[in-house]
C-alpha cells in the first residue's frame, strides 16, 4: 500500500467520517470530503479538501472525483432511517416518503458509476446489521433467526426502506465488482456509540427477562461499534490484498451485557435457547469472527477496558 494513497470519503461532514479522516491522516493518506452539509470551518480537519455536491448527482460525484484524484472511496453518506409512513403508526414526516430509498441506493449508484469512469478500484462502504431484517418490522412478525452466532451467511429478510435500501446498496456493489473489476466491501455496522455521547449510552447491563418473547431481536442485539473501531476496520480494507471482488462484514467492537452471551439469550430471546446451547464468551449474538480472520480486526474501545482505554 502506497503511504500516499488518495481516498474520497462521502458524508464527509459527518460524525462518523471525523473519526475515519482522522485515523487516516495519522496513518499518512491524502483525503478529501464530499457532502452536501458544509462542516464546521473551525472544527474541520486543516487542510483536508472538502467537496459540496449531492450523491444523487453523477455530476457532483465525478466533479468529487476528479477533484480529489481519489484511487479508493469510503462510502459513509446515507439518510440513517426509513422515511415510509405506514397507517396507523404516529410519525412526524420530515422527509419525503421515497427520500431514504432514493439517496441511499441511487446515491450509490450515482457514486460507482462515477468511480468505474475514473478507475477506482477500492470502494469501502458503511452498510447496517440492519439488512438482516431487525430493525422495523413493517408486518410485525417475529425476526426469525435461523441459528446463532448469526454470520455473514444468514439469510437476510429486510422489510423496512432503510433496511432495503442498505441490502440494495450491497447489490450494487456486487455488481459494480463484476462487471469492472472494483474490489468492495460492505460494513455491517451495529449501533455506533460516539465518545462524546458516553453518558448516554448502557453498557454493563443485564437484559431483562422476558418470557413471552417469540422471535429473535428487534431493533438491537445489545451490540455497538466504537467510531474509532470502525475507523480500524475501514482502513483494514483498503489496505488488503486478501479479498474477493465483493465481501460483507458485521462490524462490532462489543456487546453491552456483562453475562455470556448464551445466558442473556436463554432469559432475552427465550425461543432461541435451542440454538444458543454452544455459544461461549460475550461477543454478542452477531458474530465478528469473519473480520477478525480475515482482516486481523481487534477492537480496541471495549467499556471493559480500564477506563482510560475507553
């Protein structure tokens, strides 16, 4: 890997993307953002690029593009939520009902079309655990977990826009890898839990009992990923070399219960303990092992650390 490589980092303005310029810079890349919000000048990183565009603009991503002479992409500008309103639910509507389904997935398209036309060849982006389906359960039928740990193999069963709309992006990736030879990977974040924001997140906790729950885990797995960690993990995939064309990884740095996982699935998710009867240590129901083989990922901001390593 060159110590100079050039990579375009999208929702460049974001909390997440912070974190990511960050370990890139200490680790000698050249980095431009690209966002359509404009940072902070005062807090922004100096001398660090930053290009105003729409992802839903093949214009703005190839003006990006050329801009930052980027040889590689980390994709993490997304809407984070489903905009669908469906009867009988209570939401206050701040945004078209297509606007998650439409950024998200032609907005990545838009990005590699761009990115095969100037020759990227690495394009690393944030996907959600959410694909597994997880997350809004429009019909409300249970999440049915197929076994445990769950991997990169599951079936995924996704219903809400946002959840879909990740899924397609991953596609799109896929497909980009085929046909022009882009190698990408797709991180299945889980929850991210930003150091400024500490106090409000749990961690040590003991989920409680719930004896009448059928189906597998709606909304968390009691699992989160430190931005610092993701920012590991995407700097990890530009630099491989062992990869296939396209990959997906669950991207976690811990669990937030203290007991073993197999315990909080027997009381939390009571019809799964069948399937949880080999499950040792703590990592959590979605397991990282796949990053940790073959990427040598090692979280490092677990809240079992001493505090001062956390």
């Amino acid at each position: 890997m060159s110590t100079n490589k050039n990579v375009l980092i999208t929702g460049g303005a974001g909390r997440l993307a912070r974190y990511t310029i960050d370990y890139l810079l200490e680790r000698n890349y050249r980095v431009t953002a690209f966002d359509m919000v404009t940072p902070d000048p005062d807090s922004f990183p100096k001398g660090v690029p930053f290009v105003k565009g729409n992802l839903t603009s093949l214009e703005d991503n190839m003006r990006a593009l050329h801009l930052s002479g980027a040889d590689a992409i980390v994709h993490l500008g997304a809407i984070t939520h489903d905009t669908s309103l469906q009867p009988g639910r209570s939401r206050i509507q701040r945004m078209p009902e297509d606007e998650t389904m439409r950024v998200n997935t032609m907005g990545t398209y838009y990005l590699m079309d761009a990115a095969r036309r100037f020759h990227v060849k690495t394009v690393v982006a944030a996907s959600s655990y959410y694909v597994l389906g997880l997350g809004f359960r429009i019909s409300d039928r249970p999440f049915r977990v197929h076994y445990l740990p769950i991997d990169e193999e599951h079936p995924l069963q996704p219903e809400d826009s946002y959840s879909l709309s990740k899924l397609i992006n991953e596609e799109t990736l896929k497909a980009f890898g085929l046909a022009y030879g882009i190698r990408t990977v797709a991180f299945r974040l889980n929850g991210v839990d930003y150091p400024f924001q500490r106090d409000t997140y749990k961690y040590n906790i003991t989920p409680e009992a719930r004896p009448n729950h059928t189906g597998g885990p709606i909304g968390t797995t009691h699992q989160y990923i430190d931005p610092r960690d993701a920012a590991q993990a995407f700097a990890l995939a530009l630099e491989a070399t062992n990869l296939e064309l396209f990959e997906a990884f669950y991207l976690h740095t811990d669990s937030r219960h203290w007991e073993d996982t197999k315990t909080v699935v027997e009381r939390h998710w009571p019809d799964l303990k069948e399937l949880a009867g080999h499950l040792e240590g703590t990592e959590g129901v979605i397991t990282g092992r796949k990053l940790r083989e073959k990427l040598g990922y090692e979280p490092k901001y677990s809240w079992r650390n001493p505090p001062h390593d956390f």
